[in-house]
C-alpha cells in the first residue's frame, strides 16, 4: 500500500489510528506491528514471509551479538570468551552476506524485476542495527515484538527514513501519543501529501510529455525544462514520503530524523548529498565510508572510498548501468570539488570575502550539474541516456526537432515550476514554524489534505491515466 | 407602498446582517470550545465531510457495504460514475450487432431532413454510380488547401509533421466528437478569442479534409454511441464543406502493452470503431484511410519503439504517419 492511495487515506489511517489510541500501552507494539504488516501484505503479499523470515533471522543474529557483555562477564581470559568471539565475527559477516545477497540477487541478478516492496530499505535498517550492536553502541533488542515493528514499521517501510535503532529505542518501550502528537503529526502528514500529490505528480506531467513527445526530437531548452521537471518530480516525490513517514511516526510519538534538508539550495554536489536523503548518506558515511578509514588516509584512499561508497550507493538504487554511472559521475564531481576546495584553502585567491560575495555563483553550478545527473537516474537505457545528454548539451538532433517546443511548456508549467522552486527553499519551512499553530494554517492545510484526496480519487494512483490525448 | 416596500427591504436587509454575524459567532463560539490540540483533527473532519458529499466520495465507504447488503441498500442513490464509464468498454459480443445498426440510423435522419445531400449511401447499393479511383503519391503541397482536425495526435502531426505553414490545423489535446461543436480552439489571426472547429469550418473552404478522432471518447459511452456522434459530425462537416474530400483517418492503435493494461483503451474497442468508421466511407467524395497500415505491426497495434507511452507517435515517426497520407491521395480516374 503506497500513503497517496484512496485506500491508505480513507480507511487504513483513520482505522489504525483510532484502534491504536484505544489500545492499552503494553499491547500498542503489537498493533503497530500487525498493522505494519497488513500494511505491508496489502502491497506485495508474496514477499511477505521473506520479511518476517529476514526479520526474525535478524533478531536472533542481533541477540547473539549482543551477548557480547555477558560472555566478557562470565568467561574473560578462558577459551569459551575467545571461542564466542570468533563465533561473533563468523555470525556478522553470515549475516552480512544474508542481507546484501538477498538485496543483491533482486537488484542486480534479477534486474530490479520482481523487487520485494521496501526491501532496500528494511535491509539497510536490518544491517545497521545488526552494526550498532556489534560495535556495541546499542544493545541487542530482547523482545522480537519490539525488533519486528521498529524494522517493519508501516511509516517508514516501503521509502524510508533509514531510522537507526538508537533513535527509536526508548521510544519503542515508552512513548506517548497525545492530542498534540496526532494534531502536529497530521499537519506533517498533509504537507507531505500535498508535496507529493499536488507538485511531484504535477511536474511529473512535463517530464512525461518530454519523452512523449521523444527524446531525440526536443529543443535543447526543452530538454533543461524536463530534466528540472524531473529534479524536482524525484525531489518532492521523496521528500513527500519522508514528511508522511515522519508525520505518522510523529502521531504516535516516534521523532524519526530528517531526511531532507533543502536540499536544492546546497553550494556543492557534496552539500548537496548531505541535505538530500539524509539517512542513506548517514549510513553509508558509517558503516563503509568511516570503517573504510574515511578521509584520514591521504588524499588518495579518501578517493577510493569514496569511489566505493558512491558506486555502493548507485547500486542501492539499482542493478542497472545507468545507475552505476550515476554514482560514478557524483564521485568525479565530489572529487573534483575536494581537490578545489584543498587548492583554495592553501592558496586563497582574494580571501574569504571573493566566495562570499559570489553567493549565487556556487548556487548555478548545482542547478546546471544536479538535473543534469538526474538525468542518468531517471533514463534506464544508456542509448536513450546518451541521446537527452546530448540533447541537453545541444548535440546536433538526429530527428526534426521544432525549436519552439518548450515556449509552450514554459506556458503551461511555468508557474508550477516557480511554486516548486519556492517550496524547495527553506521559506514554507520558516513560515509553517512560525505560523504551525494559527487558525489560518489549519484551515488551509485541511483544505489541502481534502483537496489531494479529492486529486487521488479523480486520478487514481496514476496521475496520467486520465490524461487526455 | 414605495416607502413600505423599502422598509421591509431595509427590514430584510437587516435581517440577514445579524444573521450572517449571529452565524460568524456561532462558529467562533464553537470555535473557542475546541481545545487547541484539536482544532486541525476538527476542522480535518469538518472538511471532509464537505469533500465527501461535494465529490460523492462516500462511495468509497458505501460500496463495501452496499455489496454486502445489495439487497437492502438498493434504494440509496446511484453515485457510480466512474464503474458507468468501465462499462462504455466495447464488449465484442455486443458488438457485432450493434455495428451494423449504427452508421445506418444517423443516415435515415439525413435522408429525412435533406435527402440531396446524402453522404451515406451505402456504397454496395450502387456501386455504377460511383466514380471510380485510385491512391496516387503526391508532394507536400497537395496539403496547400487541407486541414486537418484531430486530437493530440493530430497536434503531434502539426509540431512535427512539417506542414505547420502549409495546411491548417483545427486540432487541441482532448479534443472529442461533440467538443468540435462546442470548444473554442481555433485561433483566428488577429483576433484574441478562439473559435470553434464548426464556425471555423464555416468560415473558409477547403479542398481536403483529413480527420481523426476517437481515442478519447474511449472511456465514455459505448462504440455505437460514438460511431452515432461521430456520423453526425462527418454529416455536418460535408453540410458545410461541401466540396472538400473527406478522408477519414482510422483511428491510430495503441501499442499491445497499453491495450493490455486494463483501462478503458483496447485496440479490440479501437478496430470495432474503426470498422464503423470505414462503412462510412461512400468511396466517392468521403474516404477511408487505414493510417494503422502505416504504424502497426502484424499483431495489429502499434509498433513499441514508435512511442513512449503506446499512445503518441514520437515525433521522430510522424513522417510515417505523413508519408502513409502522401501516397493516398485520392485521384478520380477519367
């Protein structure tokens, strides 16, 4: 089940919601976790019994790791505490294996087709837990109620955030869900709901009729405006899913951590990867970048690991080439920056006082570089990739391409580009702070809510089903 | 009475001024009771309630139940708008039937109102009569005195077909059979407001007419209601065209994926359609032309690296599309 659906909106949020307020505390893991799986079984009942297998697997691993402190207590300095040791590394690495082979073998083997609904998210979540408490930062989850919602939990199952178990374990034995937590909780949710429904479905609409029209017959502005119809689609379609997660998680009293943080107005490709999908960043950054030795090797292996975090990372996204040469294109480009950024700060051209006075310059160069990765994203096949590259660098056109094409784009989708562009600074954000608790706010973040609903039921899932031609 | 009348105006007046304020305190009453920690949860309920019934939404809570007790809520309003659409898809068992019957009603009542001017004489009945023809291959400039009309497709063939200077386009995205009557798309030079495809047609002569229309009235009504619509239109057009040749463009099929993806567009529902299309035809001054010969493979629809979403030709093969129209021109043989 997806949140933007009439079935999640109508019957799934207001039904869990009411039955989980009126269950008793110690009973409310149960629920969300029965719950989280009819949530789940909705979707893709077939991969079902491979969740709860690789969760259950999981929190007996993690219980066995965890024993570290007891072993220690018991058997320091004997055979036993060695023996348990080597056992423990044996444990991780099978575990390892386990969930990056399962998560490898639908991705990559099987080339994305048939991927069970979450699994690169749930798998990440797994092995962070199964890391944190090897390196004993947290200890071992006892309960399997407990580990089974916090990995399947329905808000954050299918895209994310990557919560780390820290972050949520004493949520998971004590929270409390109040008045307040569902009324703030609801407000994220309805923003969430209006980035995805009501700007990412919108501006999907140009990207669509870019390739509709095909790629290879369209003017190079019309290629610009599509793929930053696409950055923008990708962006609050995530992002969108991310204020839900949070916004339910939030109803409950769960604090997930945030996983945007504009991050279009970013200066760098490096910045920009700090804002954008802020947990999968962390988690690489921890569990391979820093293991890795990170950036205190010298200027080389820093290189290399981040060659090896960025192609782990276009692989996560997909099995396909484009995505590793998605990855591998960022990893040039923050190289790049790097050596930039070490070259002005031995040799400062004009001082501090240059860069900060140039403030818009650093932003250019993300706006012309991040659509124009995207675009290895979004466009599977490399052929056609080449194609829209070129298009967009003004390649001479194989095809009758009508040099006019995007006026009438820019007519008909500019204002909602300049809405996108405003909603990806940080002003809807300060406004909704300032102002969260007036009665205008309210007002209107219920009427959109209902004005999505409203879009959901007219278009169905698909926003370009009832497309006229 | 003057006086009395502006009294119970000003009386009335009044009135309805503390009524609308006695309601504004009413809600900030009501308002005020809330506790804060509830206000969105009550407005979020109060909205939609509103939605619900403003867009008849509670179908979605209704049906579930009305398909349990079927027998019991049977008197409750009819609110299915969307299922009476999926129903308008061509069932071919049906069909076969009401094929035959269609074209030929819309034809008796032309006969009735103006039996000179009757295009739909059945080309069997009086096939000595007929001129006979042949398809030549022609240049661009055969389209000098054409104009073609149509939906996104045909927007497709004026963006990238090469023939924007050459013939008009009466053409709009959505465009369907009985919005040639109604909407306003054609623009005039120098004039801000658009007309429609009729006043448009009344306004100038042409020597050819290409048209194609139909994908979009798929989702609503059935095949026979559509080829009914759609012999009127092509009645009304000759009425006002009187010596333009008509051809009549089969509508294009979607690819075999987008048939098979379980909405209201199928190729079967496209080709009865066209079937119905081509007994229009009367071969003389109106013709048929099977554009899918053009752009479809031997499974019939249309082939998957033409187009992007099994809909629309990508521009770079509407030269297709185009040359299949250059080499059937329609020349009377002597």
């Amino acid at each position: 089940m997806v949140f933007c659906s009439i079935e999640f909106l109508l019957y799934f949020l207001p039904a869990f919601f009411i039955f989980y307020a009126l269950t008793p505390k110690r009973f409310k893991n149960v629920v969300l976790l029965a719950a989280s799986l009819v949530f789940y079984a909705l979707g893709e009942p077939r991969y079902l019994f491979l969740l709860l297998a690789s969760v259950t697997v999981n929190h007996f691993v993690g219980r066995f790791l965890g024993a570290e402190p007891y072993y220690k207590d018991r058997y320091q300095g004997t055979g036993k505490y060695s023996t348990y040791l080597e056992w423990r590394k044996g444990v991780l690495l099978f575990a390892i294996t386990g969930n990056v082979g399962i998560l490898f073998l639908f991705k990559v083997a099987m080339r994305g087709e048939a991927l069970p609904l979450g699994v690169s998210f749930y798998t990440f979540q797994i092995l962070s837990y199964l890391f944190d408490v090897y390196q004993g930062i947290i200890p071992a989850e006892r309960s399997l109620i407990k580990t089974a919602a916090y990995v399947t939990m329905f808000p954050q199952l299918i895209s994310g955030p990557i919560v780390n178990y820290g972050e949520v374990s004493a949520a998971m034995s004590e929270r409390r869900m109040s008045w307040q937590s569902v009324q703030n909780g609801l407000k994220l949710f309805t923003l969430g709901l209006v980035a995805k429904v009501l700007i990412a479905d919108r501006v999907g609409i140009l990207w669509n009729d870019v390739q509709v029209r095909g790629i290879e017959s369209i003017s190079t502005p019309l290629a610009w405006l599509g793929a930053i119809a696409y950055s923008f689609k990708i962006y609050f379609d995530f992002y969108g899913y991310s204020l839900m997660a949070m916004g339910l998680g939030g109803m409950m009293g769960f604090r997930f951590p945030e996983n945007f943080r504009n991050p279009y107005m970013a200066v760098s490709v490096r910045d920009f990867y700090r804002r954008w999908h802020i947990t999968l960043g962390r988690w690489f950054c921890n569990y391979i970048y820093i293991p890795l030795g990170g950036n205190r090797r010298g200027e080389l292996c820093t290189a290399r690991n981040l060659l090896i975090v960025w192609a782990l990372t276009g692989l996560w996204h997909g099995g396909s080439g484009n995505f590793l040469l998605w990855g591998i294109l960022l990893w040039v480009l923050i190289v790049i920056e790097r050596q930039i950024k070490i070259f002005l700060d031995r040799h400062p051209i004009g001082g501090e006082s240059i860069w900060k006075q140039m403030r818009l310059v650093p932003h250019l160069y993300v706006w012309a570089v991040i659509p124009f990765t995207w675009m290895c994203f979004a466009i599977t096949d490399v052929r056609e990739l080449s194609v829209y590259l070129g298009r967009m660098l003004g390649a001479v056109p194989q095809s009758a391409v009508q040099p006019n094409d995007w006026r009438a784009a820019l007519h008909t989708y500019g204002g909602l580009l300049a809405v996108a562009f405003i909603a990806s600074t940080p002003l809807i954000r300060r406004l909704y702070r300032r102002w969260r608790d007036s009665a205008f706010t309210n007002v209107i973040l219920a009427a959109l809510f209902w004005i999505c609903v409203w879009r959901i039921m007219v278009e169905g899932d698909n926003p370009f089903l009832y497309f006229k031609f | 009475m003057r006086v009395g009348g502006s009294r119970l105006r000003r009386q009335r007046n009044r009135r309805k001024i503390t009524k609308i304020e006695k309601c504004i305190l009413w809600i900030r009453g009501l308002w005020e009771k809330i506790p804060p920690d509830r206000i969105y949860l009550t407005i979020l309920l109060v909205f939609g309630v509103v939605c619900l019934t403003a867009t008849g939404g509670w179908k979605y809570y209704l049906d579930p139940f009305r398909e349990g007790m079927e027998m019991f809520v049977r008197d409750l309003p009819d609110q299915e708008e969307g299922p009476d659409e999926r129903q308008g898809e061509y069932q071919t068992g049906t069909g076969e039937s009401q094929r035959k019957e269609t074209p030929a009603r819309p034809s008796e009542e032309s006969a009735k109102q103006d039996p000179g001017q009757d295009p739909e004489r059945d080309p069997e009945q009086d096939p000595e009569e007929t001129r006979s023809f042949s398809f030549d291959t022609v240049e661009d400039d055969y389209f000098a005195d054409a104009v073609f009309i149509g939906d996104s497709r045909t927007v497709g063939m004026y963006e990238y077909g090469g023939l924007q200077d050459i013939s008009a386009f009466y053409a709009s995205t959505g465009l369907t059979v009985r919005k040639l009557f109604t909407a306003k798309i054609v623009e005039v030079p120098g004039e801000r407001q658009k007309i429609t495809v009729e006043e448009a047609l009344s306004a100038r002569q042409f020597a050819k007419i290409y048209y194609m229309i139909g994908i979009n009235e798929m989702g609503t009504g059935t095949a026979e209601s559509f080829l009914q619509d759609y012999a009127e239109s092509v009645e009304r057009i000759r009425q006002m065209q009187p010596d333009a040749i008509i051809y009549l463009q089969g509508i294009m099929q979607v690819t075999a994926e987008r048939s098979a993806q379980g909405d209201y567009i199928t190729n079967e529902g496209i080709a009865v359609r066209n079937e119905g299309i081509a007994e229009l035809a009367d071969n003389e001054t109106i013709f048929y032309l099977d554009v899918n010969e053009a752009v479809c493979g031997e499974d019939g629809a249309m082939i998957a690296d033409y187009t992007y979403d099994g809909v629309h030709l990508k521009a770079q093969y509407i030269p297709l599309w185009k040359d299949y129209l250059k080499s059937h021109a329609v020349v009377y043989d002597q």
